[in-house]
C-alpha cells in the first residue's frame, strides 16, 4: 500500500527525527529517523518494481499481439491465394 507520496513523507519525516535527534544528542532518535529513511526507500523500490513489472506485462502484451495480428495476416493471405487458385482452376 505504498506509494511515492507515503515514501518521501516516510523519508522527511526520518530526516527530520535524525536532525532532531542530533541536536539533543539522543542516539534513540537518530537510530529511529535513519530507519525510517531505510523504511522509505524501501517503499520506493516497491514501487519502481511494480513500475517494472507493468512495463514488462505490457511488453509482452504488445508482443503477443503483434504475433496473433501477424498469425492472422498470414492466414488471411494463405486463404485469399487459394481461394484465388480455385477461380483461375474453375476458369480453366
């Protein structure tokens, strides 16, 4: 359920407890805002792989229907010349 708005939230949130934690010299806060910086990146590389994924999906779509156009195309020819072998037979 993670999206890119969430992730750079998720992200200026931990930069914000990290820079917080530095001022007050609270180490508790720098763990807990540099994990949530590692939790927002995380996010993001969910995302860009779902972006990957749909990419990839849609490659192979397109694929498959160019193959299923051109399967068509040739079995469209193959009928037309057949059919056009029988008249010139007919008319022989």
């Amino acid at each position: 359920m993670s999206n890119p708005a969430d992730a750079k939230a998720k992200e200026v949130e931990g930069k914000l407890e990290s820079a917080a934690g530095e001022l007050t010299g609270d180490v508790g806060h720098q763990i807990k805002g540099k994990a949530k910086q590692v939790q927002a990146s995380a996010m993001n590389a969910v995302e860009n792989l779902k972006e990957g994924t749909k990419s990839v999906a849609n490659a192979i779509g397109n694929a498959a229907d160019n193959i299923a156009d051109s399967i068509a195309d040739s079995i469209a020819d193959t009928t037309a010349d057949k059919a056009a072998s029988n008249v010139a037979k007919d008319h022989s």
